[in-house]
C-alpha cells in the first residue's frame, strides 16, 4: 500500500503546489491523478521517487517512509515512464530495456532473457531488440519506455502523461496494450494526464485535484454518476455526464452474439459462398478452436483471385478486439478512431464471442441523446388530446 499522509510542498514565496494531501493507494490499483494546469498532480507523482522532495507529511510505501530510503535504491525500485520517452539514443533497445537490471547487478544473460520476454509481452519482434530508437516509430519507442520501466519488476510504476504525444490512432492502442498489460501483471501505477477520457479508460480510481487538494476521489463509474461538485461537473463535461448512464453499458449488453465467420482452413471460395448466403462483405476468422484469428473481406478476396487458397493464407491479423465486459464508452472509441464498421468481441481466451457494430452504438446514442425529447413530446401530445 502506498499512503501520502498530510503531505505538502511549499516553494518559496509560501506556494503551496500540493497542500495536505491524504491518500491511500492499493497494491494492485491503477490510479490517475487528473486536474487543470498546475493543479499539483504531476509534483504529487514525483514527490514519490523525490525528484521533488515534500516539505511536509509523510509518504509511506507498505509502511516504510519513503524519505528514509537511499535515494538511488529508492528510484531503481520505482518504474519511471514519461511523455518525452527518454530513451539513449547511442544505446540499442536491449540495453534500453536492461539499463536497471543491470544497474542492479543483474547477470547479462538473466538480463538478456528479461529483454525478450517483456519483447513477447506487447508483441514485439525479438529482431528489434538489436536496433536502435531512431529505427522505431514513436508508438514502438514508446513502448519499450514502459518495457524498460518494467524491466527490474518494480511493484510500482510512475507514468506522467506517457501517451500525451502520440497520435489518436497510436495512443488509443497503447492504452488498451498497457490496461492489459498492468492488469496481467498486477503493477500498482500512478498515471498522470490531464485527458478525462483517458482517466476513465484506464483507471480503477480516479484522483482529481484543484489548487493542490483533491477534490474528489473514487472509480470513473463513481464520479461519473456522482460528481462532488461542480468544478468536478466542468471538469468532467455537461456532455459526457448526460451520456454516462448509457456509456456505462458493457458491450456485452448490446453485441451480436452469433457473428458471420469462416475458420482459417476454408478456402476463398467457400468464403464466399458464406458472404452471399448471410448477405455481408466480410468474415470473422476463427481457429479449429474458435480462438479469434483476424477478418477477410471481399476486397482482400478479389485482390487474390486464388479461389483454392485458404482464408489463413490472406487474412488481416492486426484487428483490435473488446470484451464483453468493456465499457460503451471506451468500444466506440475504439470503433470511432480508427474509422471502423464494426469490431469483434473476444473472452479472456480470445475466443469470438460476439460482435459490436457502429449501428448498435448509434442505437444507443440516440436514445441518450433524444430519448427523454421523444418521452416528453409524447407526454405533452398525451396531455394535450386528454
């Protein structure tokens, strides 16, 4: 557990950045820290691995002050993730990922085996171990920043506003890839942005903080049923607040549980028999055991023209996916991004369970947006004929 107990930083003149701060985190939680400008968030993370030191209080991390540690031990047990990614540009991505480890003494080859599991966990080649920063894209370089914040398997990682500079596309897929990531692992991280919508996307608990106190803390569905007040409101969004009871939904509530697919083996030929007789321009790609594999479309068949070849042999791979129990808000960002039709529904197996399309979304929109219009018209016109 981590407790910030009565914590403050004045700087000179008598600013006080955080101002009494009480807050207790939980092993295992993902929490952000979320607030206008100069509102203390980013101080209150870096007084945790003292790149700021407090003024007052105490900062406890499973009952131990934090001001007592080394303060080199301290920051080589704490992941370190930041916007600007701050990876060595003369070093290859190996080293990157293993600078900790083998600051701590780690062995190379222990150190070297860490490096390529972590490359496994997010997908990565192993290949791109040997090059170098400047040879990846900004998502793949801001990916082995977190890799190497994990590197050392600290039980808690710090990240202030690590996707801020990515591109919608690239940052929505980061977030999702770490979510899950965080959740496998069981990481406790603090998470600074100022994007409310990322905050409700990734967090267990929400942090939002004014003036350096906070104003109010609790889960995205907790604040967003029940806003403190109304700098919470402002802060949150008219918009995003009227929409909330719908957005709070699981996708589980409104997808298509039977989707059109075809299994890997089936030629193009058959798959094209399955899209006339279900009357549609692509399939969902399942494997014997009915684990999702991709999608085929029409196009990607017409382009082939070997009617004999297997559906495995021209399908697309790189599909984003939601489950079941993802939130509305977060699947149609999702969908919205990337300019999607429809994306498929998967179990903690990757197993098809199902499909979202954009029409349900927009089913559900609409009502959020004009249910109630229709619900009072149809009073007024009732009142009026009685």
């Amino acid at each position: 557990m981590l407790v910030f107990d009565n914590v403050s930083k004045v700087y000179a003149g008598g600013k006080r950045a955080v101002d009494h701060l009480n807050l207790e985190i939980e092993e295992g939680e993902f929490v952000c820290l979320i607030g206008p400008s100069g509102c203390g968030k980013t101080t209150t993370m870096k007084m945790i691995n003292r790149l700021v030191r407090p003024t007052e209080g105490k900062i406890l991390l499973n009952g131990e002050n934090l001001l007592d540690k080394n303060v080199v031990e301290l920051r080589r047990s704490i992941g370190y993730v930041i916007q600007q990614i701050g990876l060595f540009p003369h070093m290859t991505i190996r080293d990157n990922i293993a600078l900790v480890p083998r600051l701590k003494g780690m062995p190379a080859e222990e150190r070297n085996g860490r490096a390529e599991e972590l490359m496994e966990l997010v997908n990565m080649p192993k290949e791109f171990l040997d090059r170098y920063p400047h040879e990846l894209s900004g998502g793949q370089q801001q990916r082995i920043g977190v890799l190497r914040a994990l590197a050392s398997d600290p039980p808690l990682i710090l990240m202030d506003e690590p996707f801020g500079a990515l591109d919608p596309i690239t940052r929505d897929s980061l977030q999702a890839e770490f979510k899950h990531l965080q959740q496998t692992l069981g990481k406790t991280i603090i998470f600074v942005t100022h994007d409310m919508d990322e905050a409700l996307k990734l967090a267990d608990k929400v942090v939002i903080m004014r003036a350096g106190k906070i104003v109010q803390v609790g889960s995205p569905d907790e604040i967003l049923r029940n806003p403190a007040d109304e700098f919470v409101e402002d802060f949150i969004g008219k918009e995003r607040l009227a929409q909330a009871r719908q957005q709070l939904q699981t996708v589980g509530q409104i997808m298509n549980p039977d989707p059109v697919s075809v299994g890997m083996g089936e030629t193009l030929s058959q798959a094209v028999k399955i899209m006339r007789r279900r009357r549609v321009d692509s399939l969902l790609v399942t494997d014997g055991a009915g684990v999702f594999r991709g999608w085929v479309t029409v196009e990607m068949i017409e382009r082939h023209k070997n009617w004999d070849a297997a559906v495995a042999d021209i399908m697309e791979t790189d599909v984003p996916t939601v489950r079941a129990d993802t939130l509305l808000r977060d699947a149609t960002r999702n969908i919205l991004v990337r300019g999607l039709k429809y994306v498929p529904v998967v179990d903690d197996r990757k197993h098809l369970a199902g499909i979202l399309t954009r029409t349900s979304l927009v089913d559900v929109l609409y009502d959020s947006v004009w249910g109630d219009a229709e619900d009072e018209s149809s009073g007024m016109a009732d009142g009026e004929g009685a």
